[in-house]
C-alpha cells in the first residue's frame, strides 16, 4: 500500500495477477452416449468459468490475515489491514477496477468479434467476482468498538464511512455482474442457412459462429435497451452470483452483533422516537442514518448471520483449521438471536419485506426470501443450536433455549412496541406440565406465544404468532415459525409437552377465521388465498408425536419401575420413562372425544395424531361406493366426529394447492407407517430368534401392537386412496406396506412355536380380530379399486409400466396372504400338539382351500426357453428348441396319461424351501388349455364378495401355472426352520 498514504490511497488494486487468462475447456456439449447435453444458461456458463480462472483465494487470505493480528502483540498486521481496508473503501468506483482488462493486448488481439466479447466478458466476471469478496471480507474486519483507538480511520473517514463505501463497491460489482450475465442469450439455429447480415443490434455474428450455432454453443450481446432484458433472467443471474459469494469465509461475531444494534431494528426504533429532536435532512445525509434505511444492507447482515450461525460458511480462527463452528457458539446464539427476533417483529409491519410481496413479485418469488423469513429461519437455527448443544456447563439445553426466547422477547418488545401487549399476555399466564421438570415447563411458556390455542375461554380471542401470520398469509414466515417449534422441541426430554405442542400446532388453524388481537398486531389483509402450509405443519406434528411410536399402545411387564399401570397416572409415567407421548384426548376437539374415548377403551391401541390426520383426510376426501359398506359397517367415523380444521383450511384453497397438499400429506403417512413397520421387521428377524422366556414373551406383544398401529392407519387411509392422485400410486403403496405387514405377522406367528402358551395374549386377540374384520375388507376393496383403475386426469391411460407395478404389488400381497394361512395352520397343528385349544384362531384367519397347482423347474425352464428370443443366423439354437420341444410334448402326455396323483414339488431360492401338496381334483384338465397358464390380477379379485382371491407368481419374477377348482380340504405344510 506504500508510507505515502495520499499517493498510495487514490490508487485501486489490480487483481489481474490472481486471474488467469488462460480459458477452461467448457466448450464440450456432448454427453458420454455423444448426445448433446441440455443446454445451460449462457450467464451461469460465463460465470462457471470466470470462477474457475480465479487462481488466488484472496478473501480467506485476508480474513486469515485479520484472524492472526490478534496474536500479534506489536499491532502491525492490524494495521496493514486497516490500511488495505481504507484504500479499498476510498476507491468504490468499480469502473478504475475494471480498466485493465480493456487494455489487455492478449484479448485485445482476439480477431473474432465473438470470441473477443465473450472473452472481455468472463474476465471482467471474474475481476468482479474478486473485488466483490474481497470487499465483503473486509466489510467483516471492521471493529466499531476501537474507533477512537485507530488513527488510521479517525484521520480520513468514520467507521460508518468506511462499511458504506465498501458495501456500495459490493453491491455495485454484483450489479456490474448480473448486467453482463443478462447481456449474453443463447441463438438458436436456424433450419435453413442464410447469408450472414450486419445488424446492429448484434454483434459478432460472422460466419464462424453461424457454424457454431448449430451446437448451441453461440453468445450474442445485446446492445439494446434495458426493458429487453427478462426481469427473471436478472433475479436468477443475481442469484448465482449471491450462491458464489456466500462461499466466502463468514464475517466474525464482534462485526455481525454490533452491526445489528447499531444499524438494526434497535436503531430503526429509536430513530422513529427522537426523530422530532433532530433536523430530518441532517438525518438523512449522514452515513449512519443511510445505513440504518438501508435494507439491501440489512439483508446482507441478516444473510451473514444466517450463514454463521448455520455453519453452511466457513469459520476461520487464528491458531485453528477451517471449520463451520464459532470458536463459541454458545455465545453466538445466545446474543445473536434476541437480535434477529427483534429484526422479524420490526420487519413484520412493512409489507414489501414479507413473503407477500416476494409471492407477487414474479421476478423475486422462486430466488429470493423476504427479510422476515431469512431473519425467522435465522433465530431458529440459533435455538437449534442451543437444543442440540453437547457443552458441559450449569444450565440446560432447555434452560438456555428458555433464557434466549425470554431475553428475545424482552428485545423485540423494544424494537416493535405494537407487539408488547401480545408478549406480556402469553407471559403473565400459567402453564401446567404433567410430570415435567420445571425448566421444560418454563420453556413450554416460552413457547406459548408462538403456538398455542385459547388458553383461557373467558378472555377474548387472542391469536398466536402461527395464527396470526396464517391469518395474514404470511404462508413463508408460517412455515419457520413450524422449524422454530421442532427446533426448541429437540430439548424437551418429556414427550407429553411435545404431543401437546403437536395439537396445539393443528389446532391453531381453528382460530385463523375468529375475530380477535394477534400477538403483532399486524393488518396486512387476508392476503392469497390460494396457499397454505398445512403439509408443513402436519409434518412438525409427525415428527414431535415420534411418528407411528405416538400412536402405539406398548404393554409393560408387571409392576414396571414399582408404577400402578392400573391408574391413569402411572400409566402415562410408564409411557413417559420409555419416550413415549402420552395419550390425552382431552388436547383434541370436544366433537372428537366419545370416538377417542370408545378407541381407547376397547384396547386396539391409542388414538394419536397420525390416526387423526388419516381419518381427517379420509371424511374430507370421502370414499369411493365400494368401501361405503366397509366403513358402515366399521366404525361409525363422520366428519363431525373426526374432522379438522387444518385439513379443511387446505380444501378451501385452490384445487391445484389442495391436491399438492394431499400428495405431501398422504406420502407423510406413508413414510410414517413404513417406519413402524420397519421397527417391527427389525425387533421381528434380528432380536426375537435369540430370546427366550419372558423376554420373548414381551417382545412377541410389542411388536404385534406396532403391527396394529400400523394396520389402524392402513384401514384408516384405504377408503381415501383412490382420490389422494389419479395413478394410484398411494393405494399402491398401502398394499405394499399391507404385503410387508402380512410378511412380518407369518414371521411372528412362526416364532410362537417356542412358546405356544403366549400365543393367546390380548394384543395377539386384538391384532388378529382387527385384520379379520377391519383390515382384509379394506385390503380386498383397495385391490378391486386398484385393478378397475386405468384412467388418469383428462381421460388420459395409464402407462404399461404402472399397471404392471400396480398388478406386480397386488400379486405379491396375494401371496404373502397365503404364507400366513400357511402359517396359521402350522401354529394351529402346534398348539393341538401341546393340548392348547385354538378355535378362536381359526375364527380370525381365512384359509385358501382352492389352490391346487404344480410347479416344476422344468416347466419354468421350458417356459423361459420358450419365451426367450429366437436368432435366425444361429442355426444350433434352432436343433436345441426342436429337441426341446420334443421334450416337452413327451412330457405333457406323459402327465395326461398318468392318473394317479400329483407328487409333492418342492423349490429351492437360496435358503428358502417351500413345499405344496396338491391333489388329483381336476388334474386331468391342467394342460387342456394354455389360458390357464396365464395369472391374471382379473382372476384374483373377480369374486371379491366371497372373498375368493387367488393369486400366483413367483418372487424371482418366474411365471407358473395358477388354476381355481373345486375346494378340497387339502392341508398345506411347510418346512418351519427356512420359514
């Protein structure tokens, strides 16, 4: 930088040494195959290889630099940095640091006019690219504490001065970047060549990049107006360049925090109130009060805030390596978050700093958050960070969260003063936990404010935060103010609070059309509204009710940690000490509760809140003729008794959001029954083969109440399958998780053989009474759905493929089905050898009597060469088919003229061995027709009211001979140790 500082400070830096001139190969537009790749962007092209030609990492040099002058006692590394910093700041027009590159002779010398262009233009992206991250480091060394202390700013210029020029040079090199993106369009080739013709709108159009448009690899600039550029084109431009720059290290915490108190809400705040005290001109000229109404500014302290506290940029301490964690974070989120809620709240009352607007904007809604999301998603990763904090120190991860949130508060009321009345009505009021400690208590308090539903029925309406902004459709903001509440959840050890939470969640969308105060205050209208965030918060609900494990009823072994299970009380302690939430219906509505109650007494389980979003779907929805006689003659669920208002806010949107909400919704549930029964699968094949005795006995009823949880929410979902989408892709997957679930029960139910006497257990009786008469009819009415269904939206067919799926699923469930009869019989044939009476598990089990097929390899290897493609060149293919074909006939009447019966076939896959044994009823006419050698899902649910389904096929994908005959009372066996 030079002793002479006037000299050496008017000069600006040359950065043409750290890029290279020399171009990467990015010109190969074909893939592998030698197919033309898809096309990208012409400016996120430019700007891949203008970063890729930056050789040297000058901005984690500089904060490297900054990061060391705090080990130097003699202070001049810190002042080589301040000088760097002011010269930078004292030359911001960004014109002097682009002057080099026009006067470069190595692209000056390019004879190409296209070339040329596209040459000046990546180097000037690149020399851009630079000053832009070394501006925004430099931006992060700037200490407002020690403005008196250093001489090198007090002589020249204020430390508001300097953060102002630095950030206008920032903004105006990524202003000057997305201008050049924009500039550059992608030619498409013309079918036919055409004589080149000057224009002046173009240039560089010769014949050599005629040619080269036929590749697609062609870039004109435009010298036209502005109004020509796409507003898109320049928000997704400006996009790119952001993504790049977030990869610059991020700004330290003594920079960020005092920056938000000095040019923040706070200051906003206090402005407005002394604003009479001041001449308002003077105001406005000075660098402090410019930076205060700067919100590109304040986006960009929000956005480095985010990022710090995030850990998705790169930290960089003096002494340490590169890491994404503050060297204290704890202290980070304990002073960064007040300040960001405080900035959320204050942000609020402008509506062009909310979603709202960014949702009209066209140009800002798919690359941009408003101010208020990015300021909301920032504090709730600050309350992350607390919840999940490993530290060993004196407080709590729920004391702290509770610390943060109360301290938030108290700063947020400065920085709004409309929000104050909201703040102290949720903190004035008295918050009971059952069996909780008293720090989660306290912290469930803090909570109230944001999600919580008529506390008090006395006083008027109040509307929480989650309330009010889905009243305001503020549908962003709503969305992290759910990742708030599962974020403080994470440091709650008592599950009732965050079943509670859960409820309180949903039913905060009851009180959106009530007439009352919301906590802010705020009047923004009622907005779009064609959106919502229910699929959001349902997800939260899962996730704190611990998926299908909120709904499961778990037996506990006698006398459990000395608890009565007998009483209310020590049976939600008991679900309390193994993380389980407690099961209170009194949290849903009062229309809900006799359902709740009769579900509750009858011992099938616990109504919890996936069973209550799949019957609200369900009566929503509606179901189809063929499962109304299903659901009558079930249980009497309508949509007084089971509907909600979270699903009835997303019906009332437009038709197109409603189905989306529906998809996100139904997948939800699916996801959650495939992880209970997951849980199963894994206690059922890797834990129970090695126990014994009590042990065993305990693990068997566990695992048959997952097996319930998860067949409530099958029967609950089947009647609403056909209308969640138009391929029937959800009632696809139910059967699948119906084929798994049957597969689990045979393994079950095969474990009992070591001790038989379990077998007669109330879970067992229950799970077995509920399939029998609940699940199988909707199973057997969603597979008769599933085959009618070949139509999709606009009268449109399904693809070949879906159907296959579908048919391939439906097969499959068809013969799991037939595995566990096989294994109710073989546990029945048990417990009649060990003198136990089993009629009661024939009355819950439907045997198939009607099977009567034969399968041999040879018939599946003639079947495979048969089918296999046929070579005209290959004439010993030929001699081999002949021979095969013979053989084959031989064998066919050999078996028409045997009329004895038919033996025993066994197949072997693996480790796996099934026998069937079949009998001489109608084996004279198995090879009379080749139809029947055909399986067809048509023959498996044709006759679905006598409950006759047949089906068969084997798993590897082999095809065998499946016929229906007269019923014989053949008893099928199989070997029970590769069971």
């Amino acid at each position: 930088t030079g002793e002479n500082r006037d000299d050496g400070i008017s000069m600006p830096f040359r950065f043409e040494a750290c890029i290279s001139t020399r171009p990467i190969n990015r010109m190969d537009n074909k893939s592998k195959g030698g197919k033309p790749k898809k096309s990208s962007p012409v400016g996120q092209t430019l700007l891949e290889e203008a970063t890729g030609r930056i050789n040297e990492p000058l901005s984690h040099l500089f904060a490297s630099s900054s990061a060391a002058s705090s080990l130097d006692p003699q202070g001049e590394l810190r002042r080589c940095m301040d000088r760097i910093r002011n010269r930078m700041a004292h030359c911001n027009d960004i014109d002097s640091y682009l002057k080099w590159v026009e006067s470069c002779k190595q692209i000056v010398g390019i004879n190409d006019d296209a070339k040329r262009t596209e040459e000046m233009a990546v180097t000037k992206l690149a020399t851009l690219v630079v000053v832009a991250n070394v501006a925004d480091v430099l931006i992060g060394t700037t200490n407002f504490n020690d403005e008196n202390d250093n001489p090198q700013v007090t002589n020249y210029e204020s430390t508001d001065q300097i953060v102002e020029r630095l950030f206008n040079l920032r903004s105006d090199a990524i202003t000057r970047a997305v201008e050049i993106m924009s500039s550059f369009v992608n030619v498409k080739p013309k079918r036919e060549a055409k004589a080149p013709k000057k224009s002046k709108d173009v240039v560089g159009t010769n014949h050599d990049s005629e040619s080269k448009a036929k590749n697609g690899e062609v870039y004109q600039t435009k010298l036209a107006k502005t109004s020509d550029v796409n507003p898109a084109t320049v928000a997704r431009n400006q996009k790119l360049i952001e993504d790049v720059l977030s990869l610059c290290p991020a700004l330290p915490l003594e920079f960020i925090a005092p920056a938000f108190r000095k040019f923040g809400a706070l200051a906003s705040a206090s402005k407005k109130t002394n604003r009479n005290d001041s001449d308002d001109e003077d105001n406005l000229q000075s660098n402090f009060s410019r930076l205060i109404y700067n919100m590109p500014f304040r986006r960009f302290i929000i956005t480095k805030s985010l990022l710090l506290v995030s850990g998705a940029s790169t930290v960089i301490r003096a002494g340490s390596r590169f890491c994404s964690i503050p060297s204290n974070p704890i202290a980070a989120y304990m002073s960064l978050g007040p300040l960001l809620l405080a900035e959320f709240c204050s942000l609020c009352y402008d509506l062009e700093n909310t979603s709202i607007a960014t949702k009209n904007s066209a140009s800002q809604s798919t690359h941009y958050l408003s101010l208020t999301q990015l300021s909301l998603r920032a504090f709730s990763f600050c309350v992350h960070g607390l919840s999940t904090s490993t530290t060993n120190q004196a407080m709590s991860n729920a004391q702290r969260v509770q610390f943060m949130i109360s301290n938030a508060i108290r700063i947020a009321s400065r920085a709004a003063p409309s929000s104050k009345d909201g703040w102290d009505y949720y903190q004035s009021l008295n918050v009971q936990g059952n069996n909780a400690p008293q720090d989660e208590i306290e912290l469930k308090k803090s909570l109230t404010p944001f999600v919580s539903f008529k506390v008090d029925a006395n006083a008027p309406v109040r509307l929480c935060l989650f309330s009010e902004l889905m009243r305001s459709s503020m549908y962003g903001e709503a969305i992290e103010c759910c990742h708030l509440i599962k974020a403080a959840a994470a440091s709650f050890s008592e599950p009732s609070i965050k079943h509670h939470l859960s409820v309180m969640l949903l039913r905060c969308f009851e009180q959106i059309k009530q007439v009352g105060v919301g906590l802010l205050s705020l009047d923004h209208g009622e907005g779009n509204q064609n959106e919502s965030c229910v699929c959001y918060a349902i997800d939260t609900a899962f996730e704190l009710n611990n998926n299908l494990d909120g709904d499961t009823f778990v037996p506990f072994p006698h006398g459990f940690l000395g608890l009565d299970l007998m009483s209310k009380k020590g049976f939600q302690l008991a679900r309390s000490k193994m993380g389980l939430t407690s099961m209170c219906p009194n949290y849903w509505p009062e229309k809900h509760l006799d359902r709740l109650m009769d579900e509750f007494s009858s011992q099938l389980g616990c109504p919890g809140t996936i069973q209550q979003i799949t019957w609200a779907l369900t009566v929503q929805l509606g179901c189809s003729s063929i499962f109304s006689e299903v659901m009558n003659s079930s249980s009497p669920v309508t949509k007084r008794n089971s509907g909600l208002a979270c699903i009835r806010s997303a019906s009332k949107t437009s038709g197109s959001n409603f189905a989306k909400e529906t998809r996100s919704i139904a997948n939800m549930i699916s996801a959650s029954i495939e992880s209970g029964l997951n849980s199963a699968e894994f206690v059922t094949a890797k834990l129970i083969p090695h126990m014994s005795g009590s042990t065993l006995n305990m693990a068997q009823r566990l695992v048959m109440c997952l097996l319930m949880s998860a067949s409530k929410v099958i029967h609950a979902s089947s009647p609403s399958a056909e209308f969640v989408d138009t391929s029937g892709s959800f009632a696809s997957l139910l059967l699948k998780s119906t084929k798994k679930l049957y597969s689990i029960l045979a393994r079950l139910l095969l474990s009992f053989l070591a001790n038989p006497h379990s077998l007669e257990s109330s879970e067992t009786k229950c799970l077995l009474k509920y399939l029998a008469s609940n699940l199988m009819q909707s199973v057997a009415a969603l597979l008769y759905t599933l085959q009618e269904k070949h139509e999709t939206t606009g009268g449109k067919f399904l693809t070949e493929n879906k159907i296959e799926t579908h048919g391939k699923i439906s097969a499959l469930l068809v013969c799991e089905k037939e595995k566990l009869d096989n294994a109710f019989l073989k546990i029945g044939a048990k417990l009649k050898h060990v003198g136990v009476i089993s009629d009661w598990l024939q009355e819950y089990s439907f045997i198939s009597l009607n099977r009567d097929f034969v399968i041999k390899r040879a018939d599946i290897q003639l079947a495979k060469e048969r089918e296999a493609p046929r070579t005209k060149k290959n004439t010993v293919s030929g001699d081999k088919r002949k021979i095969n074909c013979e053989t084959s006939g031989k064998m066919m009447k050999q078996k028409k003229n045997d009329k004895a019966a038919v033996p025993v076939a066994k197949i072997v896959e693996g480790d796996e061995e099934v026998d069937d044994v079949s009998h001489d009823s109608g084996g004279d006419e198995e090879f009379e027709s080749d139809d029947n050698d055909v399986v067809s899902l048509g023959n498996l649910t044709n006759d679905m009211g006598d409950n006759d389904l047949s089906e068969g096929e084997d798993l590897d994908g082999d095809s065998f001979n499946a016929d229906s005959n007269e019923h014989s009372s053949s008893e099928i066996e199989f070997d029970s140790e590769n069971e």
